[in-house]
C-alpha cells in the first residue's frame, strides 16, 4: 500500500477550528485532533475541476514531505482521505505552525535594527539548513518565498507549500521554465532555461534575505520583463 494511504483518518476525527489562508489549489485550516487534542493544519484540496482523479501537484507535495522529514521543513502527520461531508476535497494534516513569517516581519518595524538583523540571522540559518537538507535528498522546492515560510511559538522556521516541488538528478533533465512565484525566480528561469537545479533555490533564498532585512520584495516585478529589469538594474 502506498505512504500517502496507508493509515488515512476520517476529517471527522478533527475539529475544525478557523480558517488560516486560501490559495488557488485548496485552504488551510487549524484543527484540533479530538483524540490527542494536538492543533494541526488542515490543507483542503480543491477538486473540483480535477477530471482526471488526484491532481499530481498534490501527490508529489504529500511524498516530498513523507520524504524530506527535518526540524526546518513541515511535519506530516497524516494523509486524510475520508470525507463525507465535503464531497469534491481531500485532506492533508500537517503539525500546525502559528504565524506565516510574514506576520514576524511586522514585528520587526518595532524593534531596533540590531534586534532585527539577529532575528533575519536566526531565521536565515534555519532555512538555509531546510534547503539544504532538501538538496541534500536531490528534492528541488521550486517555489521558495516568504509566504511559505512558518514560524513555530518556539521559533523554528518551517518551509512549507511542496506544490512545485520535485526530485531531480545528474545529468540534468529539461523541466518546465515556468515554475517560482515571479518576484523570487532567478534570470535563467525568466530567460526559458528548462535545464536548472539547487540554483534555482538558491536565488529565492537570497530574495528572501533581502525582503526579511529590508522588509519588503527585493524584486517586485509586475511581468516577466520587468522582473528582467529590475534585476539588471542592480547587478548591471
């Protein structure tokens, strides 16, 4: 039997809590497990539009994660399968984390520039040892960004959202060019580059270092050519 089956739970074993976030595949919800009372996310697909079964984005999020277990990436507890009463979904929970790092940026506005640069320091060691860990297992993430970044109430970051993510290999095989949210994508995925590997995240890191110190997008672009632009004008 398959990781991603075995040992499924019903939604109803979970109590729906709120609403954490929407995105364009599904909504994340924190629950609460009735029978450990532990909190979790609960990250609801949407099926709707999926004519032919189980969308591959997800089943390759789910096996990433099964696969990439480490302290700086989210914790899968489970695949959940049954649900009766939301006909056109399907489930995954994951150990809840309480903040988007987004919501640590705020914070930052409010305390003083040494304070801040120590906690950009934290949060960059943190990450650069979940991609690592990642590239470590042949794992590109594809689609690194503040966003899918979560913090814990103890402080340990979480790289989540694995939608995009897949394993990779030497040599080098073409995939498609049209991957990364286009604020943190590199120049050789805007030039069409189909052959890339650990760069590509390596360059989203870099991004994010520069939007947690600066407390905005290092490269807000609103195309694919002006996020060229803007990247030229600073290296050129």
């Amino acid at each position: 039997m398959s990781c991603c089956v075995q040992g499924c739970r019903s939604v109803e074993e979970f109590q729906c809590l709120n609403r954490i976030e929407e995105g364009t595949y599904g909504v994340v919800y924190r629950a609460k497990d009735k029978k450990t009372d532990e909190i979790v996310a609960l990250k609801r697909l949407k099926m709707e539009k999926e004519k032919e079964g189980f969308p591959i984005t997800s089943l390759r999020e789910i096996n990433t994660i099964l696969k990439a277990q480490h302290p700086n990436i989210v914790t899968s507890l489970m695949e959940t399968m049954k649900q009766p009463f939301l006909p056109g979904t399907t489930l995954t929970a994951l150990k809840h984390t309480e903040l988007l790092i987004l919501a640590i940026m705020r914070r930052f506005t409010h305390i003083s520039s040494v304070s801040c640069t120590g906690e950009v320091k934290t949060l960059m060691i943190q990450l650069l040892r979940g991609v690592r860990h990642l590239h470590d297992n042949w794992i590109l993430h594809r689609d690194l960004k503040t966003s899918n970044l979560l913090l814990s109430h103890k402080g340990i970051l979480k790289i989540g959202d694995f939608g995009l993510a897949r394993e990779y290999g030497s040599p080098l095989k073409p995939y498609t060019p049209v991957v990364v949210t286009l604020w943190y994508r590199s120049p050789d995925l805007l030039m069409g580059a189909k052959e890339y590997s650990t760069a590509v995240d390596m360059w989203s890191v870099g991004c994010i270092f520069g939007e947690l110190l600066t407390q905005k997008p290092l490269f807000p672009g609103k195309s694919e050519i002006d996020q060229i632009n803007k990247v030229f004008k600073v290296f050129f």
